[in-house]
C-alpha cells in the first residue's frame, strides 16, 4: 500500500499510468454517453404529467450528480496535499476544479430549462437551486485563486482550505429538499425504499450517470497530465517525452 503511494508522488509514473488508464477507459465512456444520449432521449416514454420535457434529466441528473461527487474528489485532494503535503494531490485538486465548475453549470443550465415549463418561470430561489449556485462559485473560487498567486505552494493552501471549508454546502445540497419547503422535486432515485422513477426511464439514467463518472474521470486524468508536462516542463522525463513526439 505505502509503496503505491510512493508511486502516486512520482509525476512520471502518475502520467503514465493515466496515459494508460485514458486508453482504454475514454473510448468505454464515450461508448456509454452515445448509448445512453440516443436511450433516453429516443426510446424511453413521455412522462405522463411532464410530457418530453422530463429527458432533459438524462443530462441535468448525471451533471448535478457527478459535480457534487467531484468537489468531494477536489476536498480530499486538498486534506492530503495539506496534511501529507503531496504535490500530486495538488495537481489533482487543481484539475478537478474546472470540470465540477463546468458540471454545476450544467446542472444549472439545464435545471432552469426544465423549470420553465414546469414551474413556470427560469428560476427561483429554491433551497436546491440557491446551493447548487454556491457550489458553482466554490469551485470558480478555486480556479481563481490558483491563478492569483504566483506562489504554487502558497495557492494550493489556500485552495485546500476553501476546498475543505465548502463541503459543508455537500450536505446541504443534499438534504435541501427535506429540511425546507421546495418546488425542487425530491430525489427519484433511492437506495433505501423504493424508487419513484419507472425501471424503463430509471435504466438509461444509470447509463448517464456512469457514463458522466467516466468522462469526469476522463477530463481530471487529461487535466492532470496537462498539469504535470507544465510542472515539469525542464526536467529530463518530460524532455525525452517531448522529443519522442517530435520523432513521430
């Protein structure tokens, strides 16, 4: 175990290994995406109360889902590169950062087109809404401050602990919908009870959500590997990478 850890702090092994894992695990979710796009979008049934208008689930679910999973992904990151000082765990904070942001933001996005003709209007300032917006700027928030320092070491403190402070809006976002009164509709999908989502929409949705885990997975390895070519970029690893892509 320790040893891998060991390895988990070498930039060269860690591009490698996701060089490797990226070959074989992009194709398999770009596969999924496509599969579970044309599922839901086309061969699902109208909802009985909200007619087509539902689908927009099978983007708006998998978004919010995995962008929630991911601050926790960035948060734990932070606590190693604070308590263990890691450098490659702030490398993988710093290219989580983007992608959750661009995921609330899609959630958001395709909410507000789905509350028009639901609740009405484009937005409110529901319990849900309002935290998932809070998320969008702690993970903006991130992104800005790497780029306010021009001490790495010094942004990636700061980061770790914003990181780290703003899981509390986790929960939050969770349980909005329980703790006050809400025009967001609960959760569909349940794992303790049974779930209010019909098997032949439920399916594809799982799809989605699976497959937005391995294009989130897909972007952090790419970001990450982007990261450390930058990091690296006057050591001999890197060097002998560069001139083995000019020789192809």
């Amino acid at each position: 175990m320790w040893s891998f850890f060991h390895k988990l702090g070498s930039p060269p092994w860690l591009f490698g290994i996701a060089g490797s894992i990226l070959r074989w695990l992009l194709p398999i979710t770009l596969v999924a995406l496509a599969v579970g796009l044309v599922w839901g979008l086309l061969f699902t049934h109208p909802d009985f109360r909200q007619g087509n208008s539902y689908r927009i689930i099978y983007i708006h679910v998998p978004a919010a889902v995995v962008a929630l999973a991911g601050y926790y992904v960035m948060a734990i990151a932070g606590a190693v590169s604070l308590i263990w000082k890691m450098k490659m765990a702030d490398v993988a904070m710093k290219a989580c950062a983007p992608i959750g942001a661009a995921l609330t933001f899609i959630a958001l996005v395709t909410g507000s087109i789905w509350g028009k003709p639901t609740w009405g209007t484009w937005w409110v300032w529901d319990a849900r809404i309002t935290s998932m917006l809070i998320l969008l700027f702690l993970y903006l928030g991130v992104v800005a401050l790497y780029e306010a320092y021009d001490n790495k070491e010094a942004a990636s403190k700061a980061c770790a602990v914003l990181s780290l402070v703003g899981t509390v809006n986790i929960p939050i976002i969770y349980k909005s919908v329980d703790w006050w009164y809400s025009l967001h509709q609960p959760a569909s999908i349940k794992f303790t009870g049974e779930s209010t989502i019909d098997a032949s929409m439920l399916y594809p949705l799982l799809l989605m959500i699976v497959a937005f885990y391995g294009l989130f997975t897909c972007c952090m390895l790419l970001n990450m590997r982007a990261e450390l070519v930058e990091r690296e970029a006057r050591t001999n690893w890197v060097r002998k990478l560069a001139g083995a892509g000019a020789r192809r």
